[in-house]
C-alpha cells in the first residue's frame, strides 16, 4: 500500500522529536514513551509507524543525514548556478559538515551519537557508510572537474585527494565539537573556516579556465 503525505509527515515527526531527544540528553533518553511525548503523539500511534526502537532511530539517522545532504546539493546547485571556483564550492560543502552554529552542531551529536551506535548495528552503519561515501564522492568529482578546467594539477589523483580533504574536515569538526565555550573554544571556531580553506587551496592551485573572463 503506498505512503500518503500524511503518512511521511508523522515519520517525520517522530524523527524529529527523536533528533531533539538525542540533541538534548543523549541517546540513552531515547525510548518509545519519551518519542511519542516529544512528538505529541500515543505511543500506540508511535508504534504504528515504527515497529521497534532500532527502526525508529535508523529513520531519524537518515533523516540527519537527508538534511545534511540537501543543504550540500544545495551549496552545489548554488556555486555552479554562480560559477564560483571549485575551490570555493568545496570549501562551502566541507563547512556543512563543521559544527560552527546551534543547528549544526545539534546535528552533529546526534550523528555522532548514531555513528557510535552504528558500530553494532549493520543498518545503522550502512547509513553511516553511505554519507562519508557520498562526500569523498563529490569531493573526488570536483577534483577530476578541477583537472579539466585547470584548478587541480593534472597529476593529481582525484580519490587520494577525496580521502585526504575528508579526514582533514571530519578531524576539524571534532575539534570544533569538543571545544564549545570559552577562549580555546572561540580560537578553534575562529580558525576552522580558514584552516579549511587552506587545505582545500593546497588541492585547488590553479583558476578555472572556464569561468575565466
């Protein structure tokens, strides 16, 4: 039987009232009963879309991750409709992933707590795995694309390059996570966007041709 809108929007719901429990206290606060208060839904009505805890948290994981993917496809979408250096657009894309606000910071405790999780759950890591692949994918993407236009050195393996602006971002944001308040705090936030930046600039060297005027 298909899924009405109305159906979607209840999952929708519940993920978000699951996201905000994770936010606030933890995974450990997630329970059925506290879903379907956070939801202002039953219980019963909870368990009608979900029909187990694990189920209900690997739809709020893909939901994490949906969003995450949409603000990039839309940092992309914007950067070739402006035509931005690849560089640029990269650096956009790597800063979606960095805890830099409440938001994005919300977001990436919850994902961190899912990735944690994810470590005994083969659903909750097939997740997991399909985010960081889908990133080092767009990176490699923008690098071969960068060696067509003249950014990137020809020479320059687009994969190797993926894994290295990867680790470097996912690194940072840790950093940034870790150090919320305070004057530590404040330097690590303040550096993070041009610490970025600097990786990105050591793989894109060159200008674009295409975009040249």
């Amino acid at each position: 039987m298909p899924r009405t809108a109305d159906h979607e929007e209840r999952r929708r719901q519940i993920a978000d009232a699951v996201i905000r429990l994770i936010s606030e206290h933890g995974l450990d606060a997630v329970t059925v009963a506290r879903t379907a208060s956070a939801a202002g839904m039953s219980v019963g009505l909870v368990q009608h879309y979900f029909r187990s805890k694990d189920e209900m948290l690997l739809h709020a994981f893909r939901e994490v991750s949906a969003r995450i993917r949409s603000r990039v496809d839309e940092r992309i979408r914007d950067g070739v409709q402006h035509e931005r250096p690849l560089a640029q657009v990269m650096s956009d894309v790597m800063t979606e992933y960095i805890p830099l606000d409440g938001a994005r910071r919300a977001e990436y405790r919850v994902a961190r707590a899912f990735a944690g999780r994810a470590l005994d759950s083969p659903a909750l890591a097939d997740v997991d795995t399909e985010s960081a692949r889908r990133l080092r994918e767009d990176i490699a993407r923008a690098v071969h694309n960068g060696k067509e236009c003249g950014e990137v050195d020809e020479h320059l393996d687009p994969q190797s390059a993926a894994v290295r602006l990867a680790a470097m971002m996912e690194g940072l944001a840790l950093q940034v996570y870790r150090e919320p308040e305070g004057t530590a705090g404040q330097a690590v936030t303040r550096f993070a966007v041009p610490l970025l930046e600097a990786e990105v600039a050591v793989v894109f060297t060159g200008e674009c041709r295409q975009y040249a005027k």
